[in-house]
C-alpha cells in the first residue's frame, strides 16, 4: 500500500478515534465507580477498606463496563456488590449468584439496586464434619451470554469439588469472549495445607484448575501484590490482615 498523506490522515483520524472511545470509557467507569464508593450506602467498615482493595484499579484491569451483564460469584456481606450494581445499573445488569440471600436482604431494596437480580438461588453449599472446605452442589447460574462472571477471595473456601463446579458454571454462562475475573490470598505454590494457610491458595492450582474448565488466561495483574506478606500467617493474623497478598487473574472464555 502506499500510504498518501490522505491515507495518513485517515489512520491518524481512525487512532485518535479509537484512543478517543477507550478513554471514554475509561472516564466513564471511574465516574460510576467513584460515585458509588462515595454512596451514603458505603459503612465506614467498607470505606477502610478502599485504599487496601483499590477497586477501581482492580475492575478497570479486568475491562469492566458500566453496560455490561455481569454475575458476582458468593457476594459475602456485599462489599463489592455496593460498587458493581449501581455501576452497570443504567445500562447493563447485576447478578448475585451462589449465597446471595444476605446482599438481596441487605440491599436490594435500596436506591440505586432496583434492577439487582439474585440467581441460582437453589445452589447449595455445605461442609462436611471435619472438612475444611465447602463443597458446591449448582447445576447452572441460571444467565447465559453475560460479559462478566467475578468472584472476590472466594475461591479459597472451596475444595477441588466446589472449585471446579464453580468454574465449569461460570464457563457456561459466560458468552464466547467473556470474562471470569477472579482474586484471592496467595498461597506458597504445593506448600501442604495447615491452619496457617487455610484461607490462602496456591495461584499455580487456581490457574491449572480454571484453564481446565476451558478459559485461557489473559492477564496477570501485581496490584494486590504485598512484598511484605511472607505468606507464613492466617490472613486473619494482626500481621497481615488488611495486607494480605493476593493473586489477580483475568481470563477469557475463548471466542
């Protein structure tokens, strides 16, 4: 080809057209983003824990968008439901999935969560006597083709059982191209399990376990990379908690 100075402009045109709309975006998800960490719904308890989880850093690295259908995987008490549901509140669609009764209870019912939906309300958790993990009994998540599944320090609760269906699920719902993004406290690679390290797990096993439900892995991220966790302590421990190191790993469901 030769390149012309029309044909010049036509690709410098293109790029800043294109670099034009990524920043758009970009600008818009801090905006939505920064409007729901400052929500009167926020507690002072969830506040604290901004500059330790950096939310938006964490969810601009893994592409979320304010119009995007997206599943939250075991939402806990909801800390990140607060920001993810009046994000995608306008223009996409929140979904809490698996122990979502607490959050649907919680907040459904406030401002800004009138379109928040609960599914595969009949997965059912549970720990054998003595186990220390839980096992996962979910036949789908009740969504299909949606843009995101995430799940936040989830992944740990598990054993390989729950684990691995909770993968094989979130594979099925995700459209081709969608994104599982997952994060959790780091475990020291085939390092036995024991008291210290029962809520931490060995991001190797997770990637290994994760590709074997069919994603591929797109990104690694170090935001949540705490040299100064040797990894030793229950992330409980007065040492640790609130500092913890913790994997950060985006993959896609292939296309």
């Amino acid at each position: 080809m030769i390149l012309t100075h029309r044909t010049l402009s036509i690709f410098t045109a293109a790029s800043l057209l294109i670099s034009g709309s990524a920043f758009s975006a970009e600008s818009t998800l801090k905006e939505k983003v920064q409007a729901a960490m400052a929500s009167d719904i926020r507690q002072t308890s969830d506040t604290e824990r901004d500059e330790n989880r950096k939310p938006l850093e964490t969810l601009s690295f893994f592409g979320l968008q304010p119009d995007m259908r997206i599943v939250e995987l075991i939402p806990g008490g909801g800390w990140y439901t607060k920001i993810l549901a009046p994000v995608v509140a306008d223009k996409g669609q929140y979904y809490a999935a698996i122990g979502s009764g607490r959050v649907a209870e919680r907040l459904f019912n406030q401002p800004g969560f009138e379109k928040a939906k609960t599914t595969a309300e009949d997965a059912r958790l549970w720990r054998e006597d003595g186990a220390r993990f839980y096992s996962l009994d979910v036949d789908s998540l009740g969504v299909s083709d949606v843009d995101m599944v995430l799940t936040f320090r989830n992944y740990h609760n598990f054993n390989e059982q729950g684990r691995r269906k909770m993968n094989e699920v979130a594979f099925a719902a995700l459209k081709p191209g969608g994104i599982y993004a997952v994060v959790d406290h780091t475990a020291r690679h085939n390092e036995p399990a024991s008291n210290a390290n029962r809520r931490r797990i060995d991001p190797v096993m997770a990637i290994h376990e994760i590709q074997q439900a069919g994603f591929e892995l797109v990104d690694v991220s170090d935001l949540h990379y705490r040299e100064d966790d040797e990894l030793r302590y229950e992330v409980g421990a007065k040492s640790v908690t609130g500092n913890t190191d913790r994997w950060t790993l985006k993959f896609k469901k292939p296309e």
